[in-house]
C-alpha cells in the first residue's frame, strides 16, 4: 500500500534502554518521528545534513584555533555546536556533530583533519596485510565513549524541543577512505582492492559492520532517537559492486541493531542516505530501513513510485539551491514537496549544506518547507 492510501501501522515506543538515563526531558515535537513511521504530520518536518556547520559564524568562531577531533573528542563542544542551529531555525530534528572517520580512529588508525585538504589519513591501508594492523574487536564504551556523553548531555540539554539524530559512515564509505587516504573524486585505490582482493575487501567490511553496530547502539543507549547511515560514497559503485559490497552490509547493520533493540522494547527509526545511489532505490527501500535519503538526482514522483510506499523518503533538494533568491528558494521547496506529498517525507537537502551559504537562506529553506507543507495538508 502507497502511503498515502493507508497508513503503515506502527507504535513509537519511547521506553528507554536499561542504561539508558531515565529523566530525559519530554519530547514537544515528534513530527520528525511520525514522518520516519509515515503517520501524519501538522507540517513536513525538516532538518539538514551538515546543519551545524561553518555557514554559522557562531560556529566558526566556536571553532576558531581548535583542533577538529580534538572538537569531537570534547562532550561540551560537541552538544554546544549541535544546539547552535537549534537557537536560530526552527528545525524538527538535531544530529548529534561528530564526524564519521571516529570508527576507524577507534579501529587504531591516525586520522587527522588538514587545513584546505580535509580529513588524511598518513597511513593508509595499501595490501590485504595491513589489516592485521587494526583492531578487530572494538570496545565502542571505552574508544567512543566521548559521543556517547555528547549525546546524552546534548538530549538534556536539548529539553524534548525535537529528537536527536546519531548516525555513523557505513562500511564501503569507510573503507574507502581508510584505503584512499583522504577524499577521491575516482575511489580507484578503494576500488582496486574489490577487483583485485575481494575477500579481503569483505573482511574488512564486515569488521567495520561490527563496529558499526555496536556504535549505533551505544548511541541509542545514550540517548539517540534516530539513526543515519551515511554512505556517501556509493556513486564510485556501479549496481553489481553496489550489490556486492555495500548494500549486504547496510542490511545487516539495519537487522542486527533492529533485533537488539527489539529485545529492549525500544523502536527507534533508522535512516539510510546512498548518495548517486539511485540505481538501488529499489533494494534500499526492502533493507529494514524506515527511511530512504535521497540526493537530488532522483525525481521525487519516480521516487516515491519505485519505492511503492515501503519507507518514507527524505531529501532532496539541491544544496545549491540555497545560493538562490528567497522567493526562488520557496518556489523550488513548494515544488519538492508538490512532488513528494506531505506523508511519510522528512525534507532535507540532497547533501550537507556548504560553508559558504548565507544563514538566512537557510531560514527561508525551512519556513517555506512548514509554511507550503501546511498549506498542502489544507487541501
């Protein structure tokens, strides 16, 4: 069934892990939640990738002489630097600032973020062998213990105004950067090891996949309310590498963290974003996810018919769309969500906002997605 056809029955549950802190404020705004269920909404929810970001001078000054994993490593700065696009747009959701490459750090390989490069790796992985190199079993509490806190203290901090996001990088993404060594427009040394060393390219995959779960449910435990799995690069994949080596492992991500909190009582929305991924719609919408991000490369219609109604959809406007006149900015929303309609949809940009943007097309960006998403449930 089409979501707008019928509802997909579902129960939110908001009880809390065992170790979870139990006096967390009370949520005041779950529309970004009932939208990842495809329940109904007051107005399409909105928030975006990279919203706590070097657009906001507040976070550039915040910033300003500090070391970026040093930044991550640090509670405070981390829920400070979440709750600081809270405090200027009325955005539905927050994600916890962090960054993906914590996973391989925790894994024992020295990542460094580099001025006008981007995050390095000084010791790639070059052959098979040098996986013997890594940490196979990572305690997540003790070597990522630090988004745990920030998490918890930022859901406090917070006080129920929206829910709080955690997400991680998912395995190809991850390895490609732990090959490549940095950022690749082509991934070819990545790509190398899946045609020339396929069953090493597994086993790394599957011990990032193991990592990876156990981090998702720590984040859970400390407080998450969703969850993103971010595998940005899955444009340099063709559908039959797609198949192979990425997509098993965003399923068994999405299995494995569902199943234990199942037994925890706890229900908790997971999203995956597969950026130029557009040849997996189909097989991302059946991979235990509740949400498909989408880049905005894919028409919404074409979208929501590939889909069938399985999951809800978020995105996917073109980040580069905001460096357009406010009026224009709200023509282009109204359109998007003309295209997607008002249910089971969570708007978003297509990929995280860019340093450069004016703050206050940010602002247009989210009050013409609440102003036309209440207009349309009018009709």
């Amino acid at each position: 069934m089409k979501l707008h056809e019928k509802e997909r029955t579902c129960i939110i549950s908001f009880q809390p892990l065992h170790n979870v802190p139990k006096d967390f404020p009370k949520l005041k705004n779950d529309a970004f939640l009932r939208a990842c269920h495809g329940q109904e909404t007051n107005h399409v929810p909105v928030w975006c990738m990279r919203q706590a970001g070097r657009y906001l001078p507040e976070f550039r000054e915040f910033r300003a002489g500090k070391d970026f994993f040093e930044t991550c490593r640090s509670p405070a700065a981390c829920c400070e630097l979440t709750l600081q696009p809270l405090r200027r747009f009325p955005f539905d959701a927050a994600i916890i600032f962090s960054d993906i490459l914590v996973i391989p750090q925790a894994m024992g390989m020295d990542v460094q973020m580099v001025a006008g490069k981007g995050p390095t790796f000084p010791e790639p992985l070059k052959e098979p062998e040098d996986l013997l190199l890594l940490q196979p079993k990572v305690d997540v509490n003790k070597e990522l213990g630090y988004v745990f806190k920030a998490i918890t203290l930022t859901r406090h901090k917070l006080d129920g105004k929206v829910p709080l996001i955690g997400f991680t990088g998912a395995p190809w993404t991850l390895m490609a950067y732990m090959i490549e060594g940095g950022g690749s427009t082509t991934h070819s040394k990545a790509k190398r090891w899946l045609y020339r060393h396929p069953e090493a390219s597994h086993k790394l995959l599957k011990m990032l996949t193991d990592v990876i779960v156990e981090y998702l449910l720590g984040q859970v435990a400390a407080g998450a309310q969703a969850l993103q799995v971010f595998e940005s690069h899955a444009g340099c994949l063709g559908p039959v590498e797609f198949q192979e080596f990425s997509l098993p492992y965003l399923r068994d991500i999405a299995r494995k963290v569902k199943d234990q909190l199942k037994e925890s009582g706890q229900d908790v929305p997971m999203i995956v974003f597969a950026k130029d991924g557009h040849y997996g719609l189909e097989d991302l919408s059946q991979s235990h996810y509740e949400v498909v991000g989408l880049d905005w490369t894919i028409d919404p219609r074409s979208a929501r018919e590939r889909t069938g109604g399985k999951v809800s959809l978020q995105g996917n406007m073109d980040p580069c769309a905001l460096y357009a006149p406010k009026e224009r900015i709200s023509e282009i929303v109204k359109k998007m969500l003309e295209g997607f309609g008002t249910r089971g949809y969570i708007a978003n940009l297509g990929h995280g906002l860019y340093p450069d943007m004016d703050p206050e097309n940010v602002g247009a960006f989210v009050e013409a997605v609440h102003t036309h998403s209440r207009h349309l449930n009018l009709k």
